[in-house]
C-alpha cells in the first residue's frame, strides 16, 4: 500500500482487513507487538490514534507517547522487523493532535516472532497466532 493513497478519509473509512489495521492510542505499546508481527509475516499497515470505527481520537488525550508505540519494533519483536513510520497532523474539532502510521514490510526470509516467542499471521481483519 503506498502511502500517498493512505489519505485521511481512508484511514477512517476503509474496512480493516488484510493489509490495515486500527489501533486507539489508549491501547498498551506492548499490545500492538502482535499485530505488528502479523503485518511483518504478510506486510500492511497499522494506525495508531483512530479507533475501530473510524473516530480519530489521536494521542493528546492519552498517557501513552508515539515514541513508547515507536520503540516496540525493537523491543518486543524477534527477528528482522522492517518498519517505517509517519506522524500525521490532524485536527479533531478545534485541536491539533497526531497520528502514528507504522508500515510493515513483509520479511524476507525469516519468521518474525513476538519477545515471548509467539508466530502471527495476518488473516482478514484478525492477528492469528499460528
């Protein structure tokens, strides 16, 4: 998926599937290890900020930083896990706030686990443990 297509009106109206995911920013960091693991064993695209229908919620209102999401790939992932990002601007109401794009390419040759040793598989709108 190339990013120019990911537009906002995207990003909050498309159906989660196979190569999208949505992710509130209140979830724990460690939470979205999985779904990250799914993506890098298929690729995609996982948003942090935007809720599961639709409703950007973005970070200001939570504990939790971007960077705390951003650090994950390198802690709680085995393997080598290929991830860009991008941190969107968006106003909801009369804030500003943001939102985090993580883009995981597939691996190329290896399985790429969780830090407790678990295998998922991105299938349909889930993250299955294999």
């Amino acid at each position: 998926m190339l990013p120019e297509i990911l537009t906002l009106d995207y990003l909050t109206k498309e159906n989660e599937g196979q190569y999208l995911d949505r992710k509130s920013a209140r979830i724990k960091p460690i939470d979205i290890a999985r779904h990250l693991v799914a993506f890098a064993n298929a690729n995609g695209v996982l948003v942090i900020g935007i809720e599961d229908n639709g409703e950007i919620t973005g970070f200001n209102n939570n504990s939790k930083s971007i960077n705390e999401f951003l650090e994950i790939p390198f802690s709680a992932c085995k393997g080598r896990i290929k991830v860009d990002h991008e941190i969107r601007k968006v106003t909801i109401g009369l804030k500003q706030d943001s939102i985090l794009l993580l883009f995981v390419e597939p691996s190329d040759n290896s399985v790429i686990k969780t830090s407790d040793d678990k295998v998922y598989l991105r299938v349909g709108d889930k993250s299955k443990l294999l």
